[in-house]
C-alpha cells in the first residue's frame, strides 16, 4: 500500500513516516500543499494522510481538488483545529 503524508511538521512527519514503513506501508511525504496536490494528480496512491493546515496551498483545497478530479482514494484528515465549525 502506498500512502501519501502531507505534513510540514519534520518531526511529525518522519514519526508517521517511520512508523507506517515498519508496519510495511510505502510512504512518501509532501511538506506542502502543492506538492501534494501534484503528487495526488498523477495518481498511485492508496491513501491520503492529510494536514489541514498547509503551506502553499490550504489542506481543504487539496481536498476539494482530489474530488474535483473525481479520485477516490480514502483520506485521513489530521487537524489541530480546536473549533467544532473549523473541523
């Protein structure tokens, strides 16, 4: 399974990073929005584990492109968002 990590945070990433790669997942880490949104348009991913808050292009609108572009990979959502109308 190939798993996109988008998150900016560099410990928090490799965290993730190291802990799914020892569970036997192939994972690649975007540290920014756009990125990921380009990574995501050319495909080949099982699934998304998405931080909201990105640099370069908000973790939403990374969302909203995914289906706009009608790919239905499963997304995570991680989010440090307090506010119940904010997450």
């Amino acid at each position: 399974m190939r798993i996109l990590l988008v998150e900016d945070d560099v410990l928090l990433a490799d965290g993730l990073a190291r802990a799914l790669g020892q569970s036997g997942y192939v994972v690649e880490t975007a540290a920014d929005g756009k990125l990921a949104d380009r990574w995501l348009a050319d495909g080949g991913f099982d699934l998304v584990v998405l931080d909201l808050g990105r640099p370069g292009l908000d973790g939403s609108e990374v969302l909203a492109r995914l289906r706009g572009r009608r790919q239905k990979v499963p997304v995570l959502v991680m989010s440090a968002r307090e506010a119940l109308e904010e997450r």
